[in-house]
C-alpha cells in the first residue's frame, strides 16, 4: 500500500473511522484521525488505553505499509486494498 492510499482515508471529510488489516493477520482500528501518523513506508496506530479512545493511548504500533493488505471503513464497506 502506498502512503497517499493511507493519507487519503486518514484526510476523508467527514473522517470514517476504518480498520488496517496486515498480512500476518493482525486488525487495527483507527477511530479518530489523530491516532495514526503515515510515514514512508509504515503507519504509526495508536492503541487506546483503559479510558477508552478519548484517553491517551496505551501504546503504539508499527504496521509496515508493505504488509497493509486490506483498510475497510468500520461499517465494514472497503476504502482502500
């Protein structure tokens, strides 16, 4: 995947909350867009903690852009593949 591909579903107004599939088989939401930076070559995702997504988050992980297989926008409808 691409980093525009990433941007553009980050940037979507109004912002649709989505899911980053990977190709181990690991899922990530991304509720609000501010929980998720794109870089080059990996998405930074942000995982809320005991507070919930208006908290601060937990931690963060790393999902290489190479590995994203899949983003659908929560209500399940895809946005990007």
């Amino acid at each position: 995947m691409r980093p525009d591909d990433v941007l553009q579903v980050l940037r979507a107004r109004p912002f649709q909350p989505f899911r980053i599939s990977l190709s181990d088989g690991k899922q990530y939401e991304v509720r609000h867009p501010e929980i998720a930076i794109v870089s080059r070559s990996t998405v930074l995702v942000g995982i809320p903690g005991p507070r919930g997504p208006d908290g601060p988050v937990e931690k963060v992980v790393t999902c290489a852009l190479v590995h994203i297989t899949r983003i659908e926008a929560l209500d399940g409808a895809s946005t990007a593949t």
